[in-house]
C-alpha cells in the first residue's frame, strides 16, 4: 500500500516531520518497508513540447526529438518508442538533476549531440514504468518544473499493511491511524454530489445470494469518457497505479482513498439494464478482463448482468462484455459487500488475486458501501462530465451489525502488565473511531463496521497496547516455579550419539529431507512405505526420505564434485515412514546416518589407506559407548544398497537396530561417486530403547588377571564376534576380556577355513585364580567353542 | 712388590697412577671402554691392589697413614669413573634418541575431531540458555495436519494467512490435510494438548517451505518457538524474557529489545522483534541496514482462541509465544549471506566451526 502524504492530509493535518510520521506508522503497526520523496532530488527538470521527431542517422531504435521548453528549443536522442510530435513529456536538461543524484551533461549518443533527455516515470523516481517517456497533461506551461506538475514534491509511504487491517488498505485508513497517534483532527467530508433528475437510476439489482452478497448497490451516471485531470493521475501514480480513463481513474481513486473496490459497468451493454448476483452453474465458463478463460463451479459468485449472462466474477474480476471503453456514455456503478471467504475461496482456486479481491477477502466497510459510492459519483461529476442519478438502487438483504464489545480495563492490565485507569483506556480507543461507553470493568465498546477484525475483548486489548506503545510496557521475566529446566533423556542421549560422531571425526550434515524416490530404490530404503508430497516443486525432491543415507550421499557427491575426497559426514534426523492402519501423520523417527568416504593418513609411519568398513565399525562403536550400549552384535547379512560380504545388521537387544557397511557399487555409480565409501544407518528411536549398562559401581579387582590364548580352527562362515561371545559367556564373571589377534588361513586348514585366535583375560573380584581353575576355565572355554560351532582348538 | 717398603715410594705410585687416570678415564671413549679402564686402576694388580699388597711391608707406625692414601686414591679414580660414565650414558641416550627421531610435524593418524552442524550449535546455545530458565525442550512432528499446523493456531481455511505460506503438502488423508510443518508453532498446540498448564517450554526444529534450494529460499530451514503458559505472564513478560534471553544470546547487556505492532492470528496482541545491531549497537551498518536494528522475529500473547482449541480456559490462563529462525540468527553472527550455505554441506563449510 503507497500513501502520499499530500493525499493523507486531505484528511488530518499530518504535519510532523517525516522521520516523525514514519515512526509513528511503524510503531502502530503500519510497517513503512520504504519511504519516497522522489521530488527531494530533482533538480531543473521542465515540461517541454516535444516539436518534431526525426530518424537518427546511426542507429535504427534511437530517434532525435525537437523540443520546446518554453524559453528555448533544442534537441535530445531519445530511446522510448512512444513519442511524437506535439507531446508534453518532462525534459531534463543538461545541468538538471534526477533521482539519485545523477546529473545530466551534454553527451554524444552514436554520433549526435543529445542536449539531455526526456524522462520516463521510472527516471523521476514515480514507480516502475519504463516502457516509455512519461506523457504530461498537454496543458501544462512549458518550461515549468515537472515536481510543480507532478505534484513531486511529496511523500510517498509504501506500507505494508498485515492482512488483519483491510481499514489501513487505504488512504482514509493510514490517515485516521496518524492522526490518533498524533492526537490532530480527523475528518472526512461527505461527498458534495450534484445529482440530476433527469437520469434515472431505472436498473434492478436481483441478489439470489445473499449469504455471498449482504449488500449490493448501484449507482446510475451519464459520462463522458476522456482523461482524468492531472492531479487525479498524480495521484495515482504516486500510489503505484496507472491511470486509464476518468471513469476508470475513480473507481481506483474511490478504492485507494476509501477501500471499497467499485466496478463500473457500461450500462447499454448490461443486457435487460440490471444485475443478477447469483452463484455459478457447475463447470460455468466466462473470460475475465485479462483474457483467461475460467471454469468456475457453484462456490463462486458472478455479477450477470439481468439475463444472467456472467459479466464478472464478484469482487475478484470483470469481463469484457460490459467493460467501460471510449463510447460508454452511461454506467452503472457498483458498490458492494462480498463475504470474505467465498471471496477468499474463488481467488485462490483460481489463482487470480487483484487490488479487490485482496481488499475484500480481508474485509471490506459494508457500512461504507453507499457512502463510498457518493464519494464516486462526486468524482464522476467532477472529472467525466457525470450527470448523476440522484437514487442508488441498495439491495442490503442482511445487514452486518458492529460487534459490541465487553471491555475490563482489569482484564486490559492482567494482559498487559499495565496500571492503566478506566478513562485511559477509552481515551485510547476513541480516536481509532471505537465509540466505548461505561467504565472500570464494564466498559463497552462498539467496534465500527470498517474494523472486521475487531471481534474481541482480547481485540481490544491489542489497540489499546498499540496506542499507549510497546516501549511503554515495562520488563519482567516470568520464571516456571513448578518445573526444573532440563533436557529429557532422549534429547541428552541424542545430543551424546552427534558428540560421539564429532568425536570419531565426522562432521554434521543436514540434508534435505525431500528427495527422488530412485535414490531411496537403489539405497535399499524402504520404498513401499514411502510419503509422497502432493505438491513438490521438483522430482528430485518429491518423495519424504525414508532414511538419510542417500541424501548424505549426494552431499559426498557435492564435495566430490568441488575436489574434496576425504568427506566423513554424519546427519541425525527424521525419517518418515506411511502409517499403519487408520492413523493420518506419517511414523516419524529419529535416524543417525554417517557415512566416510576417501582415504585416511597413516603417514608418516606407514602408507595413506582408503576408508574401509572398519571405519564405518568404530563410529557404531563410539555412539553405541556414547550411549551405554553393551548388548548388541553385528549380523553379516546381504542388504540391497550394501556390499553384500561387507555389511552386517546392527542388532541391540536381540532387535535389529540399523545396517553398516560398504556401499555397494550400484548406488555409487547412480551418483558418479567412486569407492569405497562406507556407511551406517541406525533407527536412533530403537537403539535408545535397548537397556542401557549397569551403572552399579564394581570395585576393579585387585588380584592378578589370568591370560590364555586359544586358537580355532572354523569354517569362513563362522563370525569372530559370535566365537569371542561364546569365549565370554563360557567364561561368565570371570571373564575380563576378549581380544581376537590372529585370522590366518591357510591350504593346510582346509578349504574356506580360518583360524581365528583369541587372547582371553580372566580374573576373580575376590582370589588370585589358581591353575587348576585356570585350567577348568581352559577346557570350559573349548567345548563351548567346539560344542557351538564346527570347530577344532589348533595345536 | 717387596721392593716397595717406604711410604714415599707408595705414595708417588698411588699419585702416578692417579694423575694418568685423570687423563684417561674422561677420554674413555664407551662404556666398556671405561669397564676396563676401572679395573686397570682399581683392579687386584692395579696401583691400588699393589698398594695393599704392600702396606704390610711398611713399618706398623707408617701402615695407618698408607692406608688413607690408597683409600683417597680409590675414592678419587671412582668419583672419575662415575662421573664419565654418567657422561658417557647421556651421550649414549642422546645418540639413541636421534636415531628413534621422528618429524612430528610430517603427519597424525587418523581423523581430528569432527563438527557439529552450525545450525545444531546456535540450536543448543538457544536450548541451554532457555533450560537455565527453567524451560523444558518440547517436540512435535515434522508432517502435521491441518489442525496443529493452522485450524488450531486460529488460521481457519481460506484465512488470509494461509496465503502467506508456501506449504508443502503430502499424499496423506483429504486434500490438503497433511502439510510440512510451516513452522514450530503446532508444537505449542502438541504440547497443550497433553499437559496440564502451567507450560513453559521451546520447541526447536526443522519446518518447510514449497521453496527451491538456493542464495535466499530454502525447502528446509530451522525456527525456535517459546510458549510460556501460566496464570498471570503479561505481555511485559514476554518482553522482559525476550530481552534477557537475547542478551545472553549476544552476550551484551547493553543490547536493547524493540517490539512493534504486527499480526499473526495465533498471538494477541502481537509484536515484531528486533534488536539493537550487535555489531554497531545502533549506530546504523552494512548488516543492519543503517537502521540500528535487526529483526529477528515475531511474538505476541496467546490468543485466547487458541486456548480454547486445547481446552486451556482463557479467563484462567495466560500466555505468551514468540520464535524466530536459527538460521538466521547464524547469518546475523557469522556474515553468511545466502541460506543455501547451510544446506550445501560442503565439509569447508561445516569444519569453519
């Protein structure tokens, strides 16, 4: 929303300084994203004729323009394609000063002497128009300064105004808020409209929805059409509108003034001379003003004209069967109030939203609907020759009452943390037009119809904190009394798994969670459960990720592809799995994924070596130690996405947990990514809910350890990890450790056989072992090897 | 030896003897050098042992006196001994060491530690610093439905606020029913839903946008909300709470809090945040735009409407409600331009911190 100053000061005085006004509307709320002055810069810019338009010599898409400026004449190169002779077009000379500061000098442009320019409406800094030089009011003095003409010197607010506030969507509405704040008089005059009987308002109105329309109503006036004068368009321009026609220029004018959008029909090509407000025939079709044609269903509302042709959709856009053109000489104005929502509804399914859709889906005055449509026809008599029909046809079927509202200026305080008397609360409201009566706790206010969004006490409360100031609410802190602060157990033990990951060297990724359902397919990630978004921008992010394994892979592929091969990246996140059964969220659960990619220093002492599953190995060991659990093993399975003699379940607790491992070669090459690289992914929500250790204090022994080493003979598919539990269980308490410290293979052992050797520590908490115990523990150690497997103790 | 039978002449052996070993035991040039050398002057047929052999000889009155001598001479050569053996095995040690040297400059082994995303630590910062007030850290779901995410939070279908959100929708339930969370605030909702007031709680998280991924959108980013729900919190406790969490936030006291009129349909009145500029503490720079302040986000009083959606009674229970983006607390600190850099997760970027 843009208010000129000039404009706002049709209505209160206004005369602070700027810096002033402009705290003044951020503080109320009307949040000022920039302020213009464009005339502040403008320096020697006059409005010139424009004489004669002649070809330049050198170059096709410029031409030279004689000009006339009133007490000389010369001439300028000039680029716009809308010029011609006899214009009147602002004219900077050399010497003269644009926004900006930029100043003109006499210049060569492809040969020929250019003695400054003329100037589109971009150049005075009025707006984006640049598609050709600004075209002025053919009456204005040549030689004139443009900011004189142009009403430049001005200030123009470009507010942003919350979708709450319809009231400030115009001129009138920023003005009352000002005027308030500064305690000035506020008034807007009624229209003075000269009505004359010979036109008569002889249309019917037939509003068939009235739950769509509570109120429609049309005025009748005999026009000639032509241009607004210049300070209408002015105005206009400075608004950030362009200016069409007179007729049209009003209905814009009305609507930045006074937001209440108006459509003016022409009247002879309203079939039957009437309007029809009805709801739409399913599948009904009618081509707006910008040409599309539109499918529209019952929830939309139409304006027809009274043989229930469509000839607009209401409140959002008209048609061009009845569209006001150079020969209307009679219209038919509207002025009406639409439900917001239907309004609302229509606009957004058909993606069209224009200054009055989004005028009425916020809320309209329908109180204002006759007065604003006076205010039009004042307008109409004074800048299109209007002869106006002195009766307005006001079809108001259900009249919208304003809110009465109960006020407790105790309640005011207890929000507010304020100590406000009774009397400072009225004197708060009744300047923003909130007529309150009563007072201390029964204090009744009377919300008027151009502020839909007061409903509320708690409404209230909001206006009176916005008059008497936030910076005049004091500072407390309030503190819980009945809670420590702390996190929960999951939130800690999630923040130990990424210090862990930090810990083992790996740096934290967050990745998008939308990516391309292939990428989950080749991972191996469950595909069948997957979330679909119903509107996804892309294909590569149109699936939720049910794991985080592929999109940290395509963050390996990112660095890859900027030459930084050593990647060790970890992400702990959601992933999103369809739900079960009735229910409607998807399952969301927290997964840690890492993976490690390129080599790891081993120099100078031994050679670089490329990263291989061991890697992938100790981050699960770190998070597993981080988080304090013992109970789990590795189960060498094949899994699609995986290496399948290189990847093992992760199983917790007797659950399977998560899968690690290389990755297999199908998904690298999906990504351009060479090997190995190697990965995990465990469902973190699992993990946490196996038990955790045992954290009953046990005194470390001081009797001396015990140490065997045995060595078995066992087929290749036997595990290290499964015999070194076995070695542990047989040995019970008195097993201190397990460490493996030989695989050897050999012709001699057999086909895809191995001999894996074991050093086990044992001790007692209470004795020095003896032998024979020793011995006992040997043989109790064998057997449940040998018992287990199909294996033999090597000599 | 016999021979020997004055004092004198035992006494110039024992000096002899001592005056070469002076010479040679410091020249000693190893260990074993000097093992040999020790017993050549302190041996059974050395100096000393001959001198012994003689004392006998001596007349009784002159035997005390020769036996000083020998012990004096003893004393002397061992403390030579001793003290180039000392030398000898320092040297030997050094030797050792020069060869064991090894140029710790050349490498390390293995990986050095890794870093937390920085998003993960201005979110822990924020927890923490909210935790030491007494706040508890709440979670919700990142798909939503249509109740938490708007209905709830007093944005009705069609309201204008919906317009301003790009929600990403999923294939879940009816149409247009289950969403990516547009913001942490369906947290709140969650949270009352099934706790008892008094509530005070942030709920941190990822939430979405219908965005594509690049210098200023992004599909995904990070907000921070904080519900405080009790019997008298006032809108100057929301204020007071904002302004001491951003100065423990910035660690600056001095920074200053401005709250200006805005609207979001969960919150009432509601309130724009902004600080005093961390870097010119509002004198006006490139960061905050010359305007001395930074935005950097909403807040506002629970709307009563929304009580009333989680069976919380107005009249009774108060609240307040404010959040603000992660993210964009990180650009503010660090000078990151573009939102993209957090998503990139390129290693340069992620090890920087």
């Amino acid at each position: 929303m843009r208010a000129p100053l000039s404009w706002i000061r049709d209505f209160t005085p206004a005369d602070a300084p700027v810096e002033e006004l402009v705290a003044a509307l951020n503080q109320l709320g009307l949040e000022v994203d920039a302020v213009e002055q464009p005339g502040r810069e403008i320096r020697g810019v006059r409005v010139a004729r424009i004489l004669d338009v002649l070809p330049h010599p050198d170059a096709d898409k410029l031409r030279l323009a004689d000009v006339d400026f009133g007490d000389g004449q010369t001439r300028v190169v000039c680029g716009a394609p809308n010029i011609y002779p006899g214009m009147v077009a602002p004219f900077a000379p050399a010497g003269a000063q644009l926004p900006g500061g930029f100043r003109l000098e006499r210049r060569k442009i492809r040969g020929v002497v250019s003695d400054g320019m003329l100037c589109s409406a971009r150049e005075l800094g009025l707006g984006d128009d640049h598609a050709g030089i600004l075209e002025l009011d053919g009456h204005a003095a040549l030689g004139a300064d443009v900011r004189e003409v142009l009403g430049l010197d001005d200030v123009v607010f470009d507010l942003a105004i919350t979708p709450n506030r319809p009231d400030a969507m115009c001129v009138v509405g920023v003005a009352r808020e000002l005027a308030a704040h500064l305690r000035q008089p506020f008034t807007v005059p009624a229209a003075a409209t000269p009505t004359d009987a010979s036109v008569a308002a002889d249309v019917t109105v037939v509003v068939e929805a009235p739950d769509a329309c509570p109120r429609y109503l049309a005025r009748v006036a005999r026009v000639t059409t032509g241009e607004s004068p210049a300070w209408m368009q002015q105005r206009l321009v400075k608004a950030g509108m362009r200016p069409i026609s007179n007729v049209v220029d009003v209905t814009n004018y009305v609507l930045l003034e006074r937001n209440q959008p108006l459509h003016a029909f022409d009247l002879d090509l309203l079939g039957g001379r009437g309007i029809v407000v009805r709801r739409a025939e399913p599948g009904e079709r009618m081509t707006t003003l910008d040409g599309v044609e539109r499918e529209l269903t019952p929830d939309d509302l139409l304006i027809c004209d009274a043989e229930r042709r469509p000839q607009a959709i209401a409140g959002i856009m008209g048609g061009a069967t009845s569209e006001v053109s150079a020969a209307t000489t009679e219209i038919l104005l509207e002025s009406a109030y639409f439900e917001r929502m239907g309004i609302a509804r229509t606009s957004k399914r058909l993606k069209l939203r224009s200054e009055s859709s989004s005028r009425f889906e916020r809320g309209i005055d329908p109180d204002g609907v006759a007065r604003h449509a006076d205010r039009a026809m004042e307008l109409f008599a004074q800048v299109a020759g209007g002869r106006v029909a002195p009766d307005a046809v006001d079809e108001y079927l259900a009249p919208v009452e304003p809110a009465r509202i109960t006020l407790r200026t105790s309640r005011v305080n207890r929000l507010l943390g304020t100590t406000l008397a009774d009397t400072a609360v009225v004197a708060a409201l009744t300047p923003l037009g909130i007529d309150v009566s009563g007072s201390g706790d029964e204090l009744v206010a009377l919300a008027p119809t151009f502020r839909p969004d007061l409903e509320r006490e708690i409404d209230l409360v909001e206006e009176v904190a916005r008059r008497v100031g936030f910076a005049s609410i004091g500072r407390t802190v309030a503190r819980p009394t009945e809670q420590v602060g702390a996190l929960t157990h999951a939130q800690r033990d999630r923040r130990r798994v990424a210090d862990a990951c930090v810990g083992a060297g790996l740096s934290e990724a967050i990745t998008l969670p939308l990516v391309a359902p292939g990428d989950l397919a080749r991972a191996g990630a469950p595909i069948d459960r997957v979330v679909e978004a119903a509107n996804p921008l892309r294909a590569e992010e149109s699936v939720l990720r049910t794991s985080i394994l592929p999109g940290l892979l395509r963050a390996v592929a990112y660095n890859r592809a900027r030459g930084l091969a050593d990647v060790a990246l970890f992400e702990l996140g959601r992933v999103f799995l369809r739900p079960d059964g009735d229910r409607l969220l998807p399952d969301e659960r927290y997964h840690l994924a890492a993976t490690l990619a390129g080599s790891v220093s081993r120099r100078p002492l031994e050679d670089d070596r490329v990263v291989d599953v061991y890697d992938a190995v100790d981050v699960l060991r770190a998070v597993l130690a981080a988080v304090e659990v013992d109970d789990w093993h590795l189960d060498a399975t094949a899994h699609t996405g995986y290496h399948p003699g290189r990847s093992a379940a992760v199983v917790a607790a007797g659950r399977e947990v998560g899968l690690v491992g290389e990755i297999a070669p199908t998904v690298l090459d999906a990504l351009d990514l060479g090997g190995p690289i190697v990965a995990l992914e465990v469902d973190l929500d699992r993990l946490l809910a196996a038990p955790r250790r045992d954290r009953t204090f046990r005194a470390p022994s001081p009797y001396p350890p015990s140490r065997i080493d045995l060595a078995f003979v066992v087929p290749e598919a036997v595990a290290a990890g499964a015999v070194a539990t076995t070695l542990r269980r047989a040995g019970g308490d008195l097993v201190e450790d397990v460490t493996l410290f030989d695989v050897f293979r050999s012709d001699v052992l057999g086909a895809a056989r191995k001999s894996l050797a074991f050093s086990v520590r044992y001790r007692a908490a209470d004795r020095t072992l003896t032998d024979a115990e020793v011995a006992g523990l040997r043989d109790t150690a064998i057997a449940a090897v040998t018992g287990a497997y199909d294996a033999e103790l090597r000599g | 030896m016999s021979a020997l039978v004055r004092l004198d002449d035992l006494r110039t052996l024992l000096d002899t003897a001592l005056a070469e070993a002076r010479g040679s035991v410091p020249a000693a040039a190893s260990t074993t050098e000097l093992d040999a050398l020790e017993r050549e002057l302190l041996g059974r047929r050395s100096p000393a042992g001959q001198a012994n052999e003689a004392i006998k000889n001596l007349e009784p009155a002159e035997r005390p006196q020769a036996g000083q001598a020998v012990g004096a001479y003893r004393a002397a050569v061992a403390e030579l001994v001793a003290s180039r053996r000392d030398e000898l095995a320092a040297a030997e040690a050094a030797a050792a060491a020069d060869r064991d040297r090894l140029d710790l400059t050349a490498g390390s082994h293995g990986r050095a530690r890794g870093h937390l995303h920085l998003v993960t630590q201005v979110q822990r910062e924020l927890e923490d610093i909210f935790v030491g007030l007494g706040y508890r850290i709440a979670e919700g779901p990142e798909v939503e439905d249509d109740w938490h995410n708007f209905e709830a939070l007093n944005i009705p279908p069609a309201h204008p606020a919906r317009s301003m959100q790009d929600t990403l929708y999923v294939k879940l339930g009816g149409d247009e029913q289950v969403m990516l969370r547009t913001h942490t605030s369906p947290v709140q909702i969650r949270t009352m839903e099934t706790h008892e007031p008094p509530i005070y709680v942030v709920a941190p998280g990822r939430t979405y946008r219908n965005e594509t991924l690049d210098a200023r959108h992004s599909p995904v980013f990070h907000q921070i909300e904080c519900l405080a729900v009790d019997r008298d919190i006032t809108l100057a406790d929301l204020f007071g709470t904002i302004e001491t969490f951003v100065r423990r936030l910035f660690d600056d006291e001095t920074i200053r809090t401005r709250f200006r009129s805005d609207f979001f349909p969960y919150t009432e009145p509601s309130a724009e945040l902004a600080v005093s500029c961390i870097f010119c503490h509002g004198e006006g720079c490139r960061v905050c735009s010359h305007t001395g302040w930074i935005e950097l986000g909403g807040c506002g009083m629970v709307d009563p409407n929304v009580f009333e959606a989680v069976g919380y009674d107005p009249e009774v229970w108060q609240g307040f409600a404010f959040g603000f983006g992660l993210e964009r607390i990180a650009m503010i600190r660090y000078g990151i331009d573009e939102i993209r850099t957090f998503f990139d997760d390129d290693v340069r970027f992620l090890a920087q911190y």
